[in-house]
C-alpha cells in the first residue's frame, strides 16, 4: 500500500473541518430560523441561563462563590439596541472572570469576536443617593439580525447570608434557565420556591463522595408582563432563594440561618459596633422638646416630630452600611440619613428621655417573605422603631414628612416586624392594616345653575393616607398648586375651572386636612324649551377602574379608603322637580358603594359612599368588581330632571 502524501492529508483534514464547520453552521441556522418562526416579532431569546453556586467549609468558615453564564440570540434587525450591556455588584459581592463574545453572522459562516475592552464604574442609582454600587459596562460590536452571544462571570460572596435570590423568568422568552448549588456534605441547605408549582420545575439531587449538587431547571419560559398596579416583581416572577442553615467549621456545627432566631441574632451582632450615646446637641435637643411635658406619648411624639421634620431621609447604603445605622451623632450633625439611620436617631433620643424603643426590621410590600418560611436577610429591606405602651405597639416611621406617629407607613401594612429587644431576645408580629374609615375624603359640595352653567362651592376634608397623598401632591408642585388642584377636582370633567382655592392644614398630620375651592363648569346642564337636564355625579373617575378581562395578576392597592361625595344642586327660581333619580347601591365585604338622592323644597341632595376594605385584589374577586363599576356607570347616566313651572 502507498503512502498517504502530505498534501493528502492535507486536503482531508481540510475537507473534514469544512464539513463539521458546514455541519455546525448549518445547526446553527436552522436554530435560528426555527426561533424566527416560534417567537414572531420577539427581538430575542435567551437559550441558555444558568448560576452555579458553590458553598465549602474551611478552617476560616464558608467559601460562597458562584459561576453564571448566560447564552441569547437575536431575532431580528433591532439587535443594535442591546448591544451594551453591563453587570452589576455592591461592595457585599465582587465579579471576576468576565468573558463576553458575540457570534456574527456571515455568508457562509459565523465570525466570533471575543471582548476585550470592560469598563468598571460607579453605578448611579435613582432611589439610593449612594450604596457604593459599581457596574462592569462593555458593547457587543456589529450586533445584527442572527447574532448570538456569549457571557460568564464569576461572583464571590464574602458574607455566606447573602445569597441572591434566581429568577427563572426574565423580560423576553428563556428557552432554559438552571440554577445549581454544590456544597460539601457538612453544609447543610434550605431552599423556597416562590411564584411556581413542584411540577413546573425539574429538581435533581446528586451526592458525588463529599459533595452534593442541588439543581433546579426551568424551560420554556414566556416573558414576564408586569400589569398595572400590580403587586412587585418578586410577588409574582417564579424565583427561588437558597440559604445556608448550618455548616461544620473547625470541626463544630454552626448556625447560619436554621430559623429566625440565628438570623435576629446576626442583625443583632451588627449592632453591636453602634455607639447609642447621645451628643450633648442631641441632650439639647430633647430636654428642649420635653421641657413641661409629663404625658409620655406626648414624648415620643416630640421626638419623632423632630426627626421627621429636621432629619432628610436620604438612602445612603455602602457595605455593611445597609444594614448598621450610623451613631446619631453623626445623623445629627449631617441632619439626613436613610431608613436606618432615622430609626437609631429616635432610639437614641429616647434612650435618652428613659423612654424604652426598639429597633425593628420590616420587609415592605413588595416582598412576599416572612421569617419563618424564609429566615434570611432577603426577607426585610426596611427599618423602624418600636414603641410599646400599655399594649399598644406604635411603628415609628420618620421616613415619610407627613405620617404621623400613630399611623404605619403605608407600604409596610400587613408585613411582619421583628422587634429586637436585646441581643438575645426578640419578637414577630405583624402590621395592622389601617381600615378604610381612617382613609377618608369627603367632598361636601354646593352647586347653583345659570342656564347651562354650573357655579359650585366645595369642601373637601382628608383623612390618614388621603391626607398623607395630598400633601406629598401639594408639597411637590407648591410652584403649580392651582394647576394640580385643578387636574385633581376635574375628575372627568375637561371644562372645570377652578376660580380660587384655600389649603387648610395640609402639611400638619395630627389635623384634617381641607380645600376650600370654588369652580364653574360651562355648558354641563342639557335644556330644551321647559325642562333642564342635570347629571349630579360630578366625579366620574371611578367609571375608568374597569378590569380587563385577560386580566392575570392580582391589583395592589396602597390602602383601604372611603371617599363620600355630597352634592347640593339648589333649584333655580321658577324651575320645580319632573325627575329624580333611584337610589343604587353594590355591596360586599371588599368594596361598594351607596348612592342616594333626598329632596328638601328648594334643593336636591345627592350622597354617594363607596369603600374599598381591601389592600389586594385578589382574580376571584375581578368579576365583581366590574360589576360595581357597571351599577355605578348606570345610576351616573341617571339625571334630575327640573321643569319650569307654568
């Protein structure tokens, strides 16, 4: 047999290469064009998201880092809008190892252009004015119809507490997302699933000698639509948080997060570097506000008047910061601070005055975890101070200017608090929901016509999160009041014109708030030679609160309310009553209203209450509620009818 020649060789070698490169190429495109067809008009895809976390224990305790890679594909020519991209981390967490490339489509093949230039920078956040957050920012060159790209990173987490949670669902379609975590066998793990069933899921555990692999894989995920009003994205994007319970350092078991208590005692352990002293400006401070008060509650509210009205609220979060407040000393002197920073003021005040407060640790709204399910730091993002007296528990938030001391912020109603009372000891309990007749607008309003005119005088009284809304309203456009006014009053009505108005303890939180205001409406009564034509219902926002059918989510509503509108119409000199319309009403336990006219000899009185005792609607509860707007649309088309008298 002859030798195999070298140019032989050559060509297949050459001829095999072209041949796997054509078969790949070929796969490739096919992907491509079977994506096209499955996502119409979807700019891309991610095919492939996947986080592996690793957890060993060590003589000097736990090692967290973990490695993520993420695979998209572009669908059509608006892939030039993505092709910067940049990875975010705190100073609690650090990214290495970046790799990014793009593949490009060509004639007959595929260029990859690996990445070569990042740019790492301070990231600018809208709602924290600093929390020492830095991105590492690099572009996709010639990003076109086809493209594909590549990126993996690796995160190292100092602290093994904060483990971030992983999102399975993302903004465009996931053809695969996975998350893994590997640890030894003396770490011992906990998991939750939110936002998903067992079933949707694919979990696998594999014990390879000392090691175990947890994984749990989603496919097929259609992107996440966020409808108005609805609850945050951690309510409702399936997720899942991972947490260390113990762990076996030195040869010992040691809790990490095996219940509340371990973490209650690790949020404790973090104050212990935060100096309670009070400086002698804030001894000042507090003998000034207590001077000839004996009542105590009349105490804690100077105190947290103080703060709230000569204290910014300004989120300021670096490291650790996030969770030490600062010495309120250096609050005092800086006159603002975040969440944190305002709770440890009122604690030190009255620390000072003998008056006994607690830090306290609150998730808001947004977060749907409590302690128990799930005892890691993921589970509160907010803090407060707690006052206890004679049984009640006062939840003091100077955060908002205009809450007042008695009353939560809204958006921490119904969530757990953990109140700490020493280093060992604490307690859970939960936010009251303020109801609905603590939240009240009442509009008392009087109208009079001259021909088709209406000429009206109004009053309108605010009460808990009403008056709290109107303030912040007011306060923010003080240059544009008249207008906000009017954009508030017109309420379905374009031809309103508020002539004048008067602002009555507005900004004070232990008052009702009032709008005195006068106003016309052109043309709004309907005539013909003897009779006139008038609509009562002067407000007709609500008839805009429809649900839509397709509806998914459930609607968040800021608080339960009641608003009570009250109409004179005086009936003009020589005009008697033809028409009246009937009384409607809808009622249930989550919301309603009551619509009633009443007839006095020279005027006609229309009274309509509606409430809301709910803070989530929840689908179930849709079908009614559209058909209270649907009785409420019907008694609003209803007219008094005034005839002239012959």
């Amino acid at each position: 047999m002859k030798p195999v020649s070298d140019m032989t060789k050559f060509f297949c070698v050459a001829l095999v290469f072209f041949l796997s490169f054509s078969a790949a190429y070929a796969q490739y495109d096919k992907e491509y064009r079977k994506l096209r067809l499955q996502f119409p008009g979807e700019n891309m895809v991610v095919l492939k998201n996947k986080e592996t976390v690793t957890v060993k224990a060590g003589a000097k305790g736990l090692y967290v880092h973990s490695d993520s890679y993420n695979e998209r594909m572009y669908l059509n020519n608006r892939a030039g809008n993505s092709s910067e991209f940049s990875l975010n981390y705190t100073p609690l967490d650090s990214i290495s190892h970046v790799e990014a490339a793009i593949l490009v489509p060509g004639k007959k093949k595929y260029k990859k252009i690996k990445i070569k230039q990042f740019t790492t920078a301070n990231e600018l956040s809208r709602s924290v004015f600093y929390d020492g957050a830095k991105s590492i920012s690099f572009f996709y060159p010639s990003m076109t119809d086809g493209a594909k790209t590549e990126l993996s990173y690796s995160t190292e987490y100092p602290e093994p507490r904060l483990l971030p949670s992983f999102y399975f669902q993302e903004y465009v379609n996931v053809l695969e997302a996975e998350y893994s975590i590997i640890t030894d066998n003396t770490v011992n793990i906990a998991w939750k699933l939110y936002n998903m069933n067992d079933t949707s899921v694919q979990f696998t555990q594999k014990n390879n000698g000392d090691e175990v692999t947890y994984s749990w894989k989603m496919t097929n995920l259609a992107p996440f639509s966020q409808e108005p009003n609805a609850p945050g994205p951690r309510c409702t994007m399936p997720h899942i948080i991972v947490w260390i319970k113990t762990a076996k350092i030195k040869d010992v078991v040691q809790p990490i997060l095996s219940n509340p208590g371990d973490l209650y005692q690790w949020y404790s352990d973090n104050l212990k570097t935060v100096d309670y002293t009070p400086s002698e400006e804030i001894k000042s401070i507090v003998d000034s506000l207590l001077q000839g008060k004996t009542d105590e509650i009349d105490k804690v509210k100077s105190i947290y008047n103080w703060v709230q009205s000569n204290i910014k609220y300004l989120a300021f979060e670096d490291g650790m910061g996030g969770f030490v407040p600062r010495n309120g000393k250096k609050v005092c002197d800086r006159r603002f601070g975040d969440c944190k920073d305002m709770a440890n003021m009122i604690h030190t005040m009255m620390e000072y005055a003998k008056i006994p407060s607690q830090l306290t640790w609150v998730g808001t709204r947004g977060l749907p975890y409590n302690y128990e399910e799930t005892p890691t730091p993921v589970v509160d993002n907010h803090m407060i101070t707690t006052y206890i007296h004679n049984g009640n528990y006062y939840y003091l938030d100077a955060t908002g200017p205009f809450t007042p001391y008695d009353m939560p912020s809204a958006f921490i109603q119904g969530k757990e608090v953990m109140i700490g009372f020493d280093k060992d000891h604490y307690e859970i309990r939960h936010v009251p929901v303020m109801e609905a007749s603590k939240n009240t607008v009442n509009d008392s309003i009087e109208i009079s016509l001259t021909g088709t005119r209406i000429d009206g005088k109004g009053k309108t009284t605010f009460t808990g999160y009403r008056h709290i809304d109107i303030a912040e309203h007011l306060v923010a456009s003080s240059q544009k009041q008249k207008q906000t006014l009017r954009e508030y009053y017109m309420r379905g009505n374009n031809k309103l014109l508020l002539d004048s108005f008067k602002l009555e303890n507005i900004t004070d939180p232990y008052k009702d708030a009032r709008i005195r205001y006068y106003f016309n409406l052109e043309d709004y009564a309907k005539t013909n030679q003897e009779e006139v034509y008038v609509n009562m219902n002067l407000n007709k926002s609500f008839l805009t609160e429809f649900i839509p059918k397709d509806r998914k989510l459930e609607i968040e509503k800021e608080y339960a309310e009641t608003n009570v509108e009250v109409i004179t119409l005086k009936i003009p000199p020589g005009y008697a009553l033809e028409h009246l319309p009937q009384n409607a009403s809808f009622k249930n336990e989550l919301f309603g209203f009551d619509l009633t006219y009443a007839v006095q000899p020279d005027k006609i009185t229309m009274t309509n209450k509606m409430y809301c005792n709910a803070i989530l609607l929840e689908p179930d509860s849709f079908k009614a509620w559209n058909q209270q707007i649907k009785d409420l649309q019907k008694a609003f088309a209803e007219v008094v009818i005034l005839k002239k008298i012959k």
